[in-house]
C-alpha cells in the first residue's frame, strides 16, 4: 500500500484521489477550505465540484496540510497554476519539517503567466532537490466527472524518473482507469497546457453554429501548432501523437464537460470574458496560457495563426467571425 497526500480537492484532485482510493491505496485530500475536508470525510461527495458524485468510503480529507503529508510516499499537486507556488513552498516546509522525502507529482494544466514556466519547473524551484526522488505530471484524456463514475479511461504519466512515474501507474491502475508512463516530462506537461487553448476555439465554433468538419480541422491544424511549440521548448514530437498530446486534445476540444471548451461557446454567445470566468466558478487554464504561446511564437519564430487569431479575440476586440474569416482566406500553403 502507498501512502498519497493529494494537494487540492477540484473536481480533477478528488477524482484521482477517489481512484487511488478504491484501489486500496492509502490516501488523504488537503483543502484549504475545512468545510469542504469535512464533507469529504464524513459525506463522502463534494458537490461544489462533482455534484452527485458517491466517493470512496476509505477516502480522507484534511484542512491541515502537514497532517496530509505526513508520512507520505507520494505528494501530487492537483491545484489551479497560479496557486502551485504558494502551495509548494508551504510543502516545502513541510517535507523539510520532517526530514521527508517524496515523489512529488502534479495533475495540473497550465503555464505560470510572467515567467511562462512549467508547473514541474514551479515546482523545483520551490521544493529542494533532496526532498524528492522524481518528479512527474499526470496527463491525457480524463474528465473528472466520467473518472468518477468509473468510464473507461486511459492517461499518461511523464517523467525523467522512470521509478517516479511506475509509483503513480500501479496507485493508479485497475479495470477502469489505465495509466501509460513516458520520460518525456515537457512534452507532457505542454501537451495538457496548450490544448486548453485549442478547445476554446473548438468552442467558439460550436457556438457559432458550425459543425464537426469545422471542429475536427481546427483541432487538427491546432495539433501542429501544439507540437511546433514543444518542438521550440524540447519536447519529443512523437508525444504529441500519443494521450498527452491527440488523447487530450480530442477530449478537451470536443466534450461540453471541459471547462475550456464551455468557455469558447459563452463568448461566442457574446458574453464577455469576465462573466464567462464569473459564471464558471473554476479556473479557465486556456484563457492565461495563450499570453504565453503568443509570446513564444514571438521568440521561436513560430507560425501559430490559430493560437495568434484567439489572443486577438480574446484580448484585442477582434470579432469571432473576423478571426474565422481571416483564418481561412491566408494565403494557400502545403500542410505541414
């Protein structure tokens, strides 16, 4: 048995504590909401983010983060990007606390927005070299709310470590949920990044009325965006075609249950941005992401005229039907 502190009770935190969970592994939440730990330990749902949801009855949930860590193998950050840093330094204390060493790993899908930094990348920076073995990132198609009840799933876990990233697969395995390894962390890390950028212009079609000829080009032509970049950052190409690259971006770009997604339809509604992330109530990882793509096709000399058309409508005024239009009337080239 593996003992597993999971940092975050989201919808994705506690669908993958639940798992592990009912694989007989032993594991404990941390929410920094005690209310929310509560209910977690003593109702077994979380209906805030899984309404409906009937946990594992060996599932535990703390407010109190060293009581969540202590004694772990594993540590895995299931938190929004923009907290990854403060909830990693306050890990770090921890593990340092207790002369603890662990594999830490994350399950999360974004870029810090000034340094445009990896999460693993975040995270090293916080936590010392000699509080952990291995680092590595739980990617590929899974939405929450099918991993918990129990729909086929199969994800990817990226890491240097090879070791690192077998704990996680057997914590994680069983008839329902199958996890591959790979050792390409970055490529893995970026594929579950920039998909969420892809997805909102999925969505933007969908609610502009177009159909699955329109969403399957832009999903196709977005996946060679997806690699040209993590090509430019050094991930290995051939990722890209497997479930931390395609698998997630097929999911995320073509399932109302993406938030990324759903946030593409309100704005081709004419909603606009604040009250789509108001009315979400959970964090939109595409939204932030793309101010990075868009500057790494600046310093990579990239071509990304999907990626560059979404920051133009998100940010700059463009209309949707002005992006759709400029993008299919460039100049005629050769697929690459």
């Amino acid at each position: 048995m593996t003992k597993i502190a999971v940092l975050g009770a989201g919808s994705w935190g506690t669908a993958l504590a639940n798992t592990m969970a009912k694989n007989g592994q032993n594991v404990m939440m941390w929410s920094h909401k005690a209310e929310q730990a509560k209910e977690i330990s003593g109702q077994k749902t979380n209906e805030r983010y899984l309404p409906g949801a009937k946990l594992d009855d060996r599932l535990q949930a703390t407010a109190d983060m060293a009581a969540a860590v202590k004694g772990a193998d594993v540590v895995l950050f299931v938190v929004p990007t923009k907290a990854i840093r403060e909830v990693a330094k306050q890990l770090a204390g921890i593990l340092n606390e207790n002369k603890q060493q662990v594999v830490l790993a994350h399950a999360a899908k974004g870029l810090e927005q000034k340094t445009h930094l990896r999460i693993s990348q975040m995270i090293a920076e916080e936590v010392p070299a000699e509080a952990y073995t291995g680092l590595a990132v739980i990617s590929g198609p899974s939405h929450a709310e099918d991993v918990v009840k129990g729909d086929l799933t199969a994800i990817s876990i990226g890491s240097t470590n090879p070791a690192a990233a077998k704990v996680l697969q057997e914590a994680l395995a069983n008839a329902h949920f199958r996890p591959y390894t790979n050792t390409d962390l970055v490529g893995s890390e970026l594929g579950g990044a920039l998909k969420n950028i892809i997805a909102i212009g999925s969505g933007m079609l969908i609610g502009k009325g177009f159909g699955a000829n329109a969403q399957a080009a832009l999903l196709t032509r977005g996946l060679v965006e997806i690699r040209q970049v993590g090509q430019a950052l050094g991930a290995e190409p051939e990722t890209f075609l497997g479930l931390a690259g395609i698998g997630d971006l097929i999911v995320t770009g073509m399932s109302p249950n993406s938030r990324n997604y759903r946030a593409g339809v309100a704005l081709a509604s004419g909603k606009p941005l604040a009250q789509v992330e108001e009315e979400m109530g959970m964090v939109i990882e595409g939204v932030n992401t793309i101010k990075a793509v868009v500057d790494f096709e600046k310093e990579y000399d990239l071509d990304l005229p999907i990626t560059r058309t979404l920051y133009q409508v998100i940010y700059e005024g463009k209309t949707i039907d002005q992006g759709i239009n400029d993008l299919m009337t460039r100049p005629l080239k050769a697929e690459d």
